[in-house]
C-alpha cells in the first residue's frame, strides 16, 4: 500500500536523469502514483522516454510552457488519461538566456527579463488554471525556487528576480485556489548538479561551498527533494500552503557561514591528492 495510491500526478520539467522532476517523479511513483510526464520538446524526447518506460509510464507529451495551445493539449489529453480526475501537479521548469546568467543582472534587457518571467513564473500560472479545472476533489500544486530570490548568488541575476515572483505568485494561487482545497507550494533546494546548473561557471565551487557551509555538512539529492514532494502531497501536508520550502541541510539559516572557512583551511593542511 502506497500514501499515493489511486493519486493522479502530472509533471512538468523532467529533461534527464539528473533533473529534480525525474527525482520526485521516482518518489511519487513508488509512493502509487499514476505518473503523466510533459518534457520541453526537441531533443529531450530521447533522454525522457527511456526514463519513462523503466517505470512503465505511457503518458509522454512534449509541450513548451510558452504555447498556451500546446499547454491545452497537454492538459485535455492529461484528463483522457486520467480519467477526468488530477491531484498533483509539478512544476520544475526555468529559463534564462545564458547572456543573461553570464554577465551583470544589471545589463539585463527587456527582451532577457520577459523571458525569464515568461518561462519561469507565468508558466505555474498558466498551469495552475488548467489544474485546477481536473482538480475536482482537491489537489497539490507544486514549484521549484531557488535562495536567490532572497539573497543575491553570483550569476543567478534575472532568475533571482524571477524565483522571486514565482515565490510570491505561490502566495497568490494558495491564496485563490485554497477554497477548491487546492494547496500550492514551492520546494526550495540547494544547489543540485542538474542541466541546469551545466555550464553556470563556478557551479563546483558554489556546490563545495554550500556543503560547507551548511550545519548538516551536506549537499541534498534529488531522492531528497522526492522524498520532500512526497510528504508535502500526503496527508502529512495537508494544512500547508503558499509557502516557500527550504531543503538545503540548513544553509539559509546562516549569517556567517565560517564553517566553510574552517574546512577550506583544513583542507589547505591535508597533503595534495595524487
Ligand atoms: P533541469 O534542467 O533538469 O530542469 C529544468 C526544466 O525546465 C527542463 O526539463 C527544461 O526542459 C524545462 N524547460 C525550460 N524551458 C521550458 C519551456 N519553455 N517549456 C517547457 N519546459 C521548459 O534542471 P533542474 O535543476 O531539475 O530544474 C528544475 C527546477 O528546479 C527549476 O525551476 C530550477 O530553477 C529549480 N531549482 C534547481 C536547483 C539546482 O541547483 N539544480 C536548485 C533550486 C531550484
Ligand atoms: C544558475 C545560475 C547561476 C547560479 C546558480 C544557478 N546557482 C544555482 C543554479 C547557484 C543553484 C541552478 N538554479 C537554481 C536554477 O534555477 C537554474 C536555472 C537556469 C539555468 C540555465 C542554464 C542554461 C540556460 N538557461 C538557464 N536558465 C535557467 O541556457
């Protein structure tokens, strides 16, 4: 018996193995979740279809959170298949122009802003309203936001902005969609070696220094954050909503993270690797 047994789930964002979608994919399914997927389209299909199948799922539709039509299809054939009953969404989906993550937040232009908005905020809503029409008995909604919405991160600039939006429009939705007893939350990881994180320059370092920084001395995992979405979509969760979430072995509690200092220096005494 799974807390999730007879649950209809549908998730937006899974690109590969090591996406944050594919982990609470992972953790909703062995809970007894039907699991239906929706990827960006183009050259993922081939990296999400043979996920989807180790786990027997055969609802795979391509949709660009962009394309309010596309979004349509997605959600028409989503009640076919669910047999007219949602009661979880997820949404793990963000986008910047690497211009954009690359230099200064201040050179930011109106075209690199509306598409960072675009992508990484309007999309939870446009998902939500389609949602909540399958969400006949109650639901959960969930997001993906990141700590540089309150505090500034090297390069994480326009997305910053727009984590903070999406945190905020979390607030909102909770607040209209609370007496459909749909709940909405977002999850708010550290950092995760994930496409999206490919190619941020100084990504190992940020990852390092968030593992010592942090009270429990540790990075979190994609399992972990499945495990997180999980309990959030039990009944464990049921009188949460329209918060922020952090998992991150409690790195946003610190003011002066010296721990990090202590094991750069400890490290800096160790004999060099071979
Ligand atoms: P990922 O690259 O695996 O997932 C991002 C997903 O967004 C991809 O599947 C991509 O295809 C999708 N996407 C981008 N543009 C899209 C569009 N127009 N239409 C549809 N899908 C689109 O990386 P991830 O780290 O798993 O990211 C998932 C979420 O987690 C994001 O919201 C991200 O901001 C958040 N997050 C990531 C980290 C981290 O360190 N990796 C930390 C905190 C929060
Ligand atoms: C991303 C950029 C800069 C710093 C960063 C990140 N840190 C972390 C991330 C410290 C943890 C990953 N993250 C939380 C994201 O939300 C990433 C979003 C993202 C990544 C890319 C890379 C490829 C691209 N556009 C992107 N848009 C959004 O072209």
């Amino acid at each position: 018996m799974g807390v999730l047994d007879g649950k209809n789930v549908l998730i937006f964002g899974v690109a590969n193995k090591n996406s944050i979608a594919w982990g609470i994919t992972q953790a909703l399914h062995d809970a007894g979740a039907k699991i239906g997927l929706s990827y960006a389209g183009g050259v993922l299909k081939k990296r999400v279809m043979p996920l989807a199948e180790s786990l027997n799922i055969d609802f795979v539709e391509e949709c660009d959170v962009l394309d309010d039509a596309a979004i349509d299809r997605v959600f028409e054939k989503a009640k076919a298949y669910f047999g007219g009953r949602l009661d979880v969404m997820v949404h793990a989906v963000a986008f910047a122009t690497r211009e954009d993550l690359e230099g200064k937040f201040s050179n930011t232009s109106r075209a690199g802003f509306g598409t960072a908005m675009n992508v990484s905020v309007y999309s939870l809503v446009a998902l939500a309203q389609r949602a909540r029409a399958l969400m006949t008995e109650g639901g959960t909604i969930l997001t993906l936001t990141y700590y540089g919405s309150e505090k500034v991160m090297p390069h994480y600039n326009v997305m910053g902005v727009a984590k903070a939006a999406l945190e905020a429009s979390t607030r909102y939705l909770a607040y209209d969609l609370g007496a459909h007893n749909i709940r909405v939350n977002a999850i708010s990881p550290g950092p995760i070696k994930t496409l999206s994180a490919a190619g941020i320059p100084g990504f190992r370092d940020m990852l390092r220094f968030s593992e010592m920084a942090s009270p429990l001395g540790a990075n979190v995992t994609i399992e972990d954050v499945g495990a997180m979405a999980l309990w959030l979509c039990s009944d464990a969760g049921k009188m949460i909503t329209g918060q922020t979430l952090y998992i991150d072995g409690g790195y946003s509690i610190m003011g002066l993270p010296l721990g990090a200092l202590e094991a750069l220096e400890k490290k800096q005494d160790e004999p060099p690797k071979e």
